[in-house]
C-alpha cells in the first residue's frame, strides 16, 4: 500500500516530467484557468475525469459527489455551476455517470451506510418513478445499469433547470449540457445522447 510520503514523491516526479516536456507548462497555468469543460460526476475513484478523457490541469473544471447528483438546494455544485458558466465561460457540461455505481447499487439494494442515506434519497427518487420498469427486470445487473443511466437523465434535467443555466440560454450564451456514462470495466466512455442547449431541447427531455 502507497504511504503518503510515496504520494508526495510521485508528484515530485510528474512535476519534473511535465515540466521538462513544456518548461512553462506550470507558470502558465498559474496565470489562468481556461477550461471549456464542466465536469460533474462521482466521486468513485475509478473514475477519475482528466484521465479518462485526455484532458491536462487546467482543461476540466470539475465537480464530483456520490453518484453524481444535481441537487436544487446543493450550494456546493451550484456554487461550481455558476462560476464554471458565468465566470470560467465553459461551453459544455457533461454529466457523467458509471455502470456498477455504489451509490446506485445501494439505494437499490436499501442498504445503510449512514448519512450518506439522506444524500442517496435523491437516486430513490428516481427507483420510485421507474419502479415499473424496474420490476419488469430479471437481474440485479440490469436494474443497476438501466438505474445508473435514468439517473444520468435526471441530473442532466436537473443542471437545465437551475436558474443559471436556463438565464444562461435566455442570454444568448452558448452551454450545451451532456449525458454520459463510463464503464470501469472496459474504460470507454458512452455518449448517451442526452444533449440539451436551449429551453426546446429541455423540453424534448422532459417529453421522452
Ligand atoms: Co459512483
């Protein structure tokens, strides 16, 4: 197991790397941050956003918490949204969920773990709105991954719905807002062609 003094030697080594391949690399960051991403996704540590999608410190602004939800009353990623849009000027929000999410598993499965419990009502939800189809399912694996990715969906809804993002549309400012889902078992990543960049397209969402 990796003790927190390898930690700080392995970013002793990939500062050097970084910079012996772009001296200013470092200085350059330091005067600005200019992502064009959002990333909003969970906090598994087998997801980690940069990496899975090539992009270098300071191309994704990122926002991660158990089962990546979009709470209305969350001052935290609200705080993040506002500032990545109104501020930072991203051009797209990805909502990124992963099949085998725990937080999905649990909340299927109603098992406690404390606290987190009252964050993950949000998932049961969704468990409520699609018990139909759920029931419908013959096993766990199934029920999961069609959960994870409905939970995708609604997030997606949820982030048009803030207020900053719909006074971003009325606007005129370009945000699009993306739903994709990662698999930890092959690393690919899935457009779920869930996209919305205008009160219409929010509309055909809430339509489907
Ligand atoms: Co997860």
């Amino acid at each position: 197991m990796k003790s927190i003094t390898d930690l700080l030697e392995n970013n002793r080594i990939w500062a050097e790397r970084i910079s012996a391949e772009d001296p200013e690399f470092f200085s350059r960051l330091s005067h600005q941050q200019t992502p064009k991403y959002l990333w909003i996704g969970c906090a598994d540590s087998r997801v980690p956003a940069n990496e899975i999608v090539g992009l270098e410190p300071g191309e994704l602004f990122v926002h991660r918490n158990v089962a990546n939800l979009v709470i209305h009353t969350d001052m935290n990623c609200l705080s993040v949204l506002e500032y990545a849009v109104d501020v930072l000027h991203v051009e797209h929000i990805i909502v990124c969920g992963h099949y085998g999410c725990g937080g999905i598993a649990a909340t299927l499965k109603q098992q406690s773990y404390g606290l987190v419990d009252n964050w993950l009502r949000h998932v049961g939800d969704i468990v409520n709105k699609y018990t139909r189809e759920l029931s419908a399912m013959t096993s766990e694996k199934e029920r999961s991954d069609f959960l994870c990715e409905m939970n995708v969906i609604e997030q997606v809804i949820n982030v048009c719905n803030t207020t900053i993002v719909r006074d971003t549309w009325l606007r005129g400012q370009d945000v699009s807002v993306h739903g994709m889902i990662y698999a930890v078992e092959d690393g690919l990543l899935r457009d779920m062609h869930v996209h919305a960049a205008s009160d219409a397209d929010l509309q055909m969402l809430l339509r489907r």
